[in-house]
C-alpha cells in the first residue's frame, strides 16, 4: 500500500535525537527546544518562535495570550481542519464560519467583512494544503476593524505570500509539526511572532506560568504543552532539510499535474503565491467516493479533503457555503510525502487513469 503520507527521514535526524539521548536531555528543559525555536524562527523570518506540543495547542496559545473569551467572535474558513474552530471553542469563544475560494480552497476574504459584529476579535486565515491566503486583503481589514490576525499556517512550512514567508504576517503564525506535515518532530507545534511581550507570555503560559518572583508561585492559570528535547532534536534535523523537503512536496506536485491535469483538478499555484504543496488536492466531481475505494483496492491510500465546519456535529448550522459545500464533496488528496519514489507517483498515476478508463 503507498500511504497518503510518511515521514521522511534521514541520519540528520537520526544524528541529532542520538545526541540528545547520550547526553540525557529528552524533557523540554536542556537547551534543544530553545535552539530549534531559534532555528525555526530564522526560517520563518520572525524574531521568536515559542514550541509547544501540537499545531492545536499553539492555535489555542495564541488565541489566549490575546485575551480571547467567551462572548468574544473569531472569524475562520468554513472548509479547515477541526483544529482551527476547536482552538476557537477551547477558549469560550465563537468560531464564525466563512465560505471558501473554489480556486485556492482558502478563506474567501471577499466574504470576511460582512461576517464583522461588534463582538469579532481576531482572524484565523488558514493556509490550506499549502497554499498561502491572500493576506494582503485580510491585513486591511484586520487593521480597518482592529482585529488580531492569528496565521493558521500548520500546512503551510516555507509558503510565500508576495515573497513574505507565511507566519511571518500576521501577528502571530501557528504551525503544526505533525508526522505528516513538511517540517516534522513527530508530534509538535509553534507560534512565531516579531513582539517580545507576546513571546514571554506564551512561554510562560505553555508551562504553567511559574512566577519569576519564585519556583511553584502561579498568578495566572498556565498549561502543559511543552515540546520535549527528542521532538526539538528530531525538528533540528528536519530544519537542516528544509529546502530540500519542500522541493521535494513541490516535485511531487509538478510530476502529479504534467501526467493529471487532463482528466481531473489539480493543484493551483496563484501568482501572489509559492505554495509548498503540502497534500497534493484533487477535485473530481461526484466520483470522488468511487474513486478513492478503487484506489484502496488497488494498494493507493487517500483521504477525503476536509468536511466543512458546519457539516459538523459540534458546529453544524444552518447558514449557506455553497463553496465549501462542493469542496467537501468532490476533494480528495493523493498520496504525497516528500519521499514518494517515481514508481509510487507512477503506480498512482497509472490506477487514476485506470479508474476513468473504466468509468467513462
């Protein structure tokens, strides 16, 4: 079976965890997480990048450390993964949907304005399957309506909005370093920011919130969600690859469109954009169910793209997203790690054909 996605692993990495073993710092204390922290945020090209355990935990963190609460509103796509509203909800707070661009799957942020009550605190754009938003139109009305702008960029390792590296934009940019994303440490996630204030409290309030004043004193509620030394070792492997990984998402994408393009939806890349391809998406209509259980059954792992948030049992209402709607019924992604062999791309590519030779 060729997975949806994998890993990909070298001794760089192998070297770095080694290392971390025999010198026996494996908790989040020992200096590995500070420098993977360093090194992230020099990739991203912000100041300071504060890691914590996963992708949802840093959405949660940033939503927090701006005083998001109940009776507070944050507007996030409609078409997301579960993790960008229940960040909302953790807080108290309403996650209020808008519908998608069919184009980008992104948040349409022509929608944005209208969705605005006195009651809207922040803007979470998410940079979905790899592909920046366009954040210059989220940035004015962010800025006209005084709103926080909280980078859902868990996908989105090394995109580019107009040159500038997603993450970087907004106040605060979040990412997931999840087994399957780009940039990995298995579990894990970070929040990057150019405010030192911002920075600090998010230090503290991913450990507790010890006091300065004194060891076991808490004046504020605190979590843990700290990273450990393993996953940062393991992440500053990954980060010595970072070009190279995101080529490789992009090869990928490239060799799956020039042998697809005809017979299904693929993939764009808009011109304000350098997308990093991080599932390779497709669009094919009302067969995408066939689709993907004649890929199953022909050794090829897929998923469904996600189902929008008010499709949801948690979240589900009755207001219209016509996009998003299409986009959760006819979306899948193909198989699309950064290690995938050409036989694999291949063996993909030839049972895609195979199913529309048959299914004329």
């Amino acid at each position: 079976m060729i997975p949806v996605c994998r890993p990909d692993i070298s001794q760089k990495e192998i070297k770095w965890v080694n290392r971390a073993l025999k010198e026996n710092r494996i908790s989040s204390t020992g200096g590995f997480v500070e420098l993977f922290e360093k090194e992230f945020a020099k990739k991203i090209g912000t100041k300071y990048a504060v890691a914590c355990n996963s992708g949802g935990s840093a959405l949660f963190l940033a939503l927090s450390v701006f005083g998001i609460k109940k009776g507070d509103e944050v507007i996030i796509p409609d078409f997301t993964m579960v993790a960008t509203a229940n960040a909302v909800k953790q807080c108290g707070a309403k996650p209020v949907l808008v519908d998608a661009e069919f184009d980008t799957c992104n948040i349409n942020p022509d929608l944005i304005e209208k969705k605005i009550t006195k009651k809207t605190k922040a803007i979470i754009p998410v940079h979905l399957y790899g592909h920046p938003c366009q954040m210059d139109k989220i940035m004015k009305i962010a800025r006209k309506h005084k709103l926080y702008v909280i980078e859902d960029a868990a996908e989105a390792h090394g995109a580019r909005f107009k040159g500038k590296l997603v993450g970087s934009i907004g106040d605060m940019g979040c990412f997931s370093f999840y087994a399957n994303k780009i940039i990995t440490t298995g579990e894990g996630g970070a929040i990057t920011t150019n405010k030192l204030d911002l920075a600090q409290k998010l230090n503290k309030l991913r450990a507790y919130y010890f006091s300065d004043e004194k060891h076991f004193w808490h004046a504020h509620i605190g979590f843990n969600f700290r990273m450990s030394s393993l996953e940062a070792a393991f992440g500053l492997g990954q980060l010595e690859r970072w070009e190279e990984l995101i080529e490789k998402r992009r090869k990928n994408s490239e060799y799956y469109t020039a042998h697809l393009k005809k017979l299904i939806g693929t993939p764009i890349e808009k011109n304000y954009a350098y997308s990093v391809f991080w599932m390779y998406l497709i669009k094919v209509g009302k067969q995408r169910d066939k689709l993907m259980e004649y890929l199953q059954r022909n050794g090829v792992e897929t998923r469904t793209g996600f189902f929008p948030m008010h499709w949801q049992p948690i979240y589900k209402e009755k207001n219209s997203y016509p996009v998003s709607d299409i986009l959760g019924k006819t979306t899948l992604y193909l198989p699309s790690a950064s290690d995938l062999t050409k036989n694999e791309k291949d063996r993909v590519i030839k049972m895609v054909k195979k199913f529309y030779q048959e299914n004329k």
